[in-house]
C-alpha cells in the first residue's frame, strides 16, 4: 500500500474525514482498481461535486476537478466528449448524485456515454449537518428528521437500470476487495457504468441512530448484504431484509461519444 501512497496520492495528509468514516476504503479501493488496470495517470481524470466522498480528488495525483454540487456529471461530459481517449471517473456522494445531482445522474445514464461514476452512500448529508437525504433509509434518524425519515428512499441500482446504464453494481467498504473489482471492471465498462459504494458514517449517520462504533458499521454491512450469487440459490423469503451486492446488471449498447462523433463526421460531409 505504501507504493500507492506514493504513487497515486498527492501529499495532503491528514485528511479531513472523521475516524472511523470509510470513504478512505472506497478511495483506496478505487486506487487498487486503477493500479490493477495499469491506467495511465495522464490519461486519467477524476472528478467530484461537494460533499464528503467529493474531497477525495484534492488527495489523488491526477488530473483532478472538484466542481459545484450535483454538477460533476456534465463537467465529466464535456472532458470526456474533448478527450474521448481518456478514463472519466466520478466521485459523488448520496446527495450530490442522487438529489441535486439527481436529473445529470439519469439523462448521463441514458445517454450511455462512457463515464464510471462511484457513489459513496454514506446515508446522510454528512458534511453539511447530518440532514436525510434521498437515500436515507426509512424512518431512519437525521438532524432534519429527529423523528425519523418518513421518505422512501431510492434504490439506486435500479434507478441507474431503470433511466439507461449499461453498468451497475452495488458493493460495501466491508467488502472492500470486491468493491476494487467491482469498480475495475466499471472502468474498464464501454458505457455509463454506477458502482454503489455503501459506506458508513459513525458521527453524522451513526450517532443519530445508535448503531454504534465503525466496526459497528462494518459488522451491520457484513450481516444485512447478499452476494447476488448466493441470493440467486435461495427462497425469496430467505433473502428478505437483505441488500443485494455484487454486478446487478450489464449489457452492451451503442456509446454516447462514438455516436456523437459519427454525427460530427457526417456535419463535416464525411460518411452519411
């Protein structure tokens, strides 16, 4: 891990995350798949809104954007439709992805274009005071919702299936290894890959909810998931309650920047 350290993080150190927070797992499990993959750090951008989960690119050694909130989809859109030889990857958290972010996370999922976005899903507006957000389970605690959260939340896998993506998995910072592979192959995905990254938050989300301390969350993590395999051998009433990780849903469909790219030829009076 120290050769990474080196490698792939700028020398920020300390971080701004509390103890406990695993949004340094999701990062270094993003860091692993970038290593594994063998991208060229040239060739590579990363790109975040605002948020917890979206300081993460202020410490990696790449060409970096930390843009405003819920607006680091159509920042990625446009570098990947100038540099279409380049890796995209997006960093968002819950709310920056699904809530003010939440039109750009289905119209680039429907456009299918080339982009691997990681959401962070700490439950909770971490940074900003605790607040629910729209993936806040529900009836679960938040500063504005002391008696609990009366929303469903959304399910953000099947969001991402329903409005387009070709890609979508769903993984934990418990298992922090099949989260790495997970998002290599998302990278490696030609098309608008999600890769949902469960991870806990001991002060904001934590507290309020009394779930104890992070190994807490790391144990309810290990004892509420079910690999979609396993899942797929039992009753339904077997895997009630539980939370499906693992690849949900892959397919293969014409990518947004070639397509754009033949409509610029055909303009310019090449091939009709």
């Amino acid at each position: 891990m120290e050769e990474l350290l080196k490698k792939y993080y700028r020398p920020k150190l300390p971080h701004m995350w509390c103890p406990g927070c695993g949004n340094g797992i999701v990062t270094a499990a993003i860091v692993k798949a970038i290593d594994q993959l063998g991208l060229d750090q040239d060739k590579t951008t990363i790109v975040s809104g605002i948020g917890c989960s979206s300081r993460a690119p202020g410490y990696l050694h790449f060409d970096t954007l930390h843009t405003a909130h819920g607006r680091a989809l159509p920042f990625a859109t446009g570098i990947k439709l100038a540099k279409p030889d380049h890796k995209v990857i997006i960093i968002s958290g819950d709310g920056d992805a699904s809530a003010i972010g939440g039109n750009h996370f289905i119209h680039a999922a429907r456009r299918n274009i080339d982009l691997t976005l990681i959401v962070y899903n700490n439950n909770i507006y971490g940074m900003t005071g605790g607040q629910y957000s729209p993936l806040t389970p529900h009836m679960a605690k938040a500063t504005t919702a002391p008696y609990g959260n009366v929303d469903r939340a959304f399910d953000l896998v099947n969001l991402a299936k329903g409005a387009g993506a070709t890609f979508v998995a769903r993984s934990t910072t418990y298992h922090a290894k099949q989260l790495s592979e997970l998002v290599a192959k998302a990278i490696m995905h030609e098309g608008f890959s999600v890769v949902e990254a469960m991870t806990g938050c001991p002060i904001s989300f934590g507290r309020q909810n009394k779930m104890g301390k992070p190994a807490a969350l790391l144990a309810w993590q290990r004892d509420n998931t079910i690999s979609v395999e396993a899942a797929a051998k039992l009753k339904p009433e077997q895997v009630a309650g539980k939370i499906l990780i693992g690849l949900m849903h892959e397919e293969v469909a014409p990518e947004y920047t070639a397509e754009y790219a033949k409509v610029i030829k055909q303009a310019m009076g090449g091939e009709r």
